[in-house]
C-alpha cells in the first residue's frame, strides 16, 4: 500500500513539474492575465476585425482563455474612451489596448491615473516623448505590404496596357494629358499614416508600370461605406483603371465590382481583409497587418512581468503583414512577382521609400527636405513632437530626426506610426 502511495506522490509531483515547464513555455501564467480592448468598430468593419483576430489568435497561442478578455465595441474617438478604459481597470485588466488613433489621449489619461496597467493605444505616435512609462504604442510595417499590393494592381494594369483593353484609344479618359496612365486611391484622411501607405502603393504600382498616375480622394472618415463606394466611382468616372484604398470598408471594392459588371473597367485593391467576398471579380488583393504576432509578444512580456517596449513595429522579417489571397482576375506571373518582391524587402534588397524612384518638386510636406537637381531627396527630417496643430504648439517635445538613411526614407524606426508625409510627383490629392 505504501508502494502505491509513493508511486501516487511521485506521479502528482511528475505532473505539477510538467505543468509548469508548459506554463514556463508558454510564457508565464496564462490563467491569471485579464485583457481590456477597446475597439473602434466591431467584426462588422475590416480593420477592427483583423484586430479582434489578432488578439483571440495570440491569446489561444499563449493559453489565454477567452473569459480573460473582455471587449469594449464601437468605442467613439472621445472620453467615452476614457471611461471605458477606467472600466476596464476596475474589472482588473492588467492589459488594456484599444485600437485607434483617437483614442490615444484618452488612453493617455487613464494610464496617468494607474501606473500598475499596461495601456497600449495601436496606431499612437507620443508613448515614448509623453513620460507616462505604461502608456505604449504599436503598429505594422504595412507600408511594405501596401507596396507588394501595388506590385499586384500594377501586374494587372501592365496586362490590361499590354493587350490593348486600356489604350488611348480605346480608354482615353483613362490617360492624362501627357501620356501617363490613371489609377486612383480612396483615403481616409490626410494624416501621415495614410499618406505613407498611399505613396507605397503607387511606388509598388509604378514599379511595373512607371508611367502611372494616381489622384487620391478623402472620405473623412476611417469607414462609411457609401463616401468610400462614391470616392471610388468619382475616381473611375475620371478614367482611373485601378482603385486602392485607405478606408476600412468594402464600399469602394464593392462599387468596383458594380462597376465592372456594367462595363466599366476597374479593379480593386482592398485593405485589412480579403474582400473577394464583395467584389469577387474586381477584388485583387488587399495589404493586411498579422496583429497576431505582435500581440502575442505584447500579452507575453506583461504575463513574464517584463516591460513592453514603447514603439514596436513589424514587417515581413518578423510576419508583421502579408497581402491576402490573390483574386482570380489578377494577371499571370502575378503570384511568382510576389515572391521576388517580398524575399528582396525581407533581405533589405528593396526599400520601399528608395530615393531614387520618386522626385519631390512640391512644397506640399510637413517635413523639412532637400533635393538634389534631379528632385530626389537628400534629406528629410521630420519632428517627431507630438502637436497641437490649431496653435502649432507642441504638447509633447520629440527629437527632430533625419529620416534619409542610405538613399531611402527609413520609415517606422523612430516611431512605431508612420511619420511619411512627403507628397511626392505624380500624385494628386482632392
């Protein structure tokens, strides 16, 4: 009996040491983490969705149960963003992210009063200057993916030129006066952010078909599916062949599709999500963050007690973005140029901001630059205190840094959020 009773004890000790050798891969105790997000939208909008992914997949990975998070939706820009993040402390979140750029100052706010929780505002831009030590910021890399998807509309653009489809003759309205081939882009705002991503995607296009030009049109607003599908006909309507966007909904695919069923010819390239689901003609592809990766470096570094950097940005050296599935209407030789161009910015063989591929001969820059004879920047340098624009103040003083680093514009090093805000030739915003 007494064999089988240490035989018993030996078992159970054999167990707890295994339970905690997983718990210590795992990255310390999952079961006694509590996760606060508050969420700008809710699954029903893209952006939000890809976040919401990205926390329940880095959560499941760690063992993190799904009791231990608590959701926030539709979260307004304002103090509503405050109070919720206040709720969230009293619930005992030790994490709490929210996912907006608005909501940063509230976040902000909160994380003053209680310096034990760990607030992550994605998408911020002061975490770092605002000498509030829990406050952090986080975003992708996603200029890189923008610039693969701008490679893919311009494989298509290319096959649509090279087989006569769009021609002078046949789609004048589609050139300019000198010549050069139109695509257009939907924006959100005039912010940095949106700016960078826009000026990937037409480098990533003109890579393939160097004689394009895009016109951008703004929707104020981060989703409104009807001022995204009505940006998006605008744009065609003034002959552009290839729609991007910057916009979280699937207004401006989905009136591509509509479009290229009546005649028009349009494609489009998504963002966020695979939108072959609205517009499984005209949809390409769609650049995408994999949140997942960083926010399981996020949910381990407060679960093993360590301190979350203030800045983190992924691209595709750490799996940080991806393009979604390609659509069947893509050209041939689409998916094999994905892959050169994806391997060349992973073995830094290609920068996305390369000088020498755009010229700058406008005054239209938050930035203080220099170009040589030729228009190519020499040098960039951006401020990277945090403003209050209406009084050109600064609420929190950042360094001013210069951003030209071996011919390129080295973006999301200084800062996790974009600080590109150059408007470069060929581009025209309305």
């Amino acid at each position: 009996m007494f064999k089988k009773i240490a035989a018993l004890a030996m078992a159970v000790l054999m167990l707890l040491g295994m339970t905690a050798i997983l718990s210590s891969c795992s990255g310390g105790n999952a079961g006694s983490i509590t996760i606060g997000c508050i969420m700008v939208g809710d699954e029903t909008e893209g952006y939000t969705l890809a976040h919401m992914n990205g926390i329940k997949e880095a959560a499941k990975s760690l063992g993190i149960a799904d009791s231990q998070i608590i959701w926030k939706y539709k979260i307004e820009e304002n103090s509503d963003c405050y109070d919720a993040a206040t709720e969230l402390v009293g619930r005992g979140c030790q994490l709490i992210i929210s996912n907006s750029y608005g909501h940063q100052d509230f976040m902000a706010q909160a994380a003053k009063e209680h310096p034990e929780v760990t607030f992550v505002s994605m998408t911020g831009d002061f975490a770092s200057i605002s000498g509030i030590p829990n406050l952090k910021n986080g975003f992708t890399k996603v200029f890189e993916s923008r610039y693969v998807s701008g490679v893919v509309g311009g494989m298509k653009l290319k096959e649509l030129l090279d087989n006569g489809t769009v021609s002078p003759s046949a789609t004048p309205d589609s050139f300019d006066a000198d010549g050069n081939v139109k695509i257009g882009y939907v924006g959100a705002f005039n912010y940095a952010e949106v700016v960078s991503g826009y000026t990937a995607f037409f480098l990533g296009l003109r890579s393939i078909v160097p004689n394009a030009v895009m016109e951008v049109n703004y929707t104020s607003s981060w989703f409104d599916i009807a001022k995204e599908a009505a940006a998006a006909e605008a744009l065609v309507a003034n002959g552009c062949v290839i729609i991007g966007q910057h916009a979280d909904s699937t207004g401006a695919p989905s009136a591509c599709e509509r479009m290229l069923g009546n005649g028009k010819i349009c494609y489009s390239v998504g963002y966020n999500v695979d939108m072959l689901s609205a517009a499984p003609t005209a949809a390409l592809t769609s650049p995408t963050n994999t949140w997942s990766e960083f926010y399981k470096d996020l949910m381990k570094n407060v679960m093993d007690g360590k301190e979350q950097p203030f800045d983190v940005a992924k691209g595709y050296n750490e799996n940080g973005v991806a393009i979604t599935a390609l659509g069947p209407s893509c050209a041939p030789g689409t998916a094999e140029k994905v892959a050169e161009v994806e391997t060349a910015l992973k073995n830094g063989t290609l920068h996305v901001f390369d000088t020498s591929t755009f010229t700058v001969t406008n005054e239209q820059t938050t930035c203080d630059v220099l170009t040589d004879a030729n228009g190519h920047l020499t040098s960039c340098k951006v401020n990277m205190s945090y403003m209050d624009w209406s009084t050109m103040t600064p609420i929190y003083e950042g360094e001013t840094v210069e951003c030209i680093k071996d011919g390129y514009f080295d973006e999301s090093t200084f800062r996790s959020a974009p600080y590109f805000s150059v408007r470069i030739d060929g581009i025209i915003e309305k």
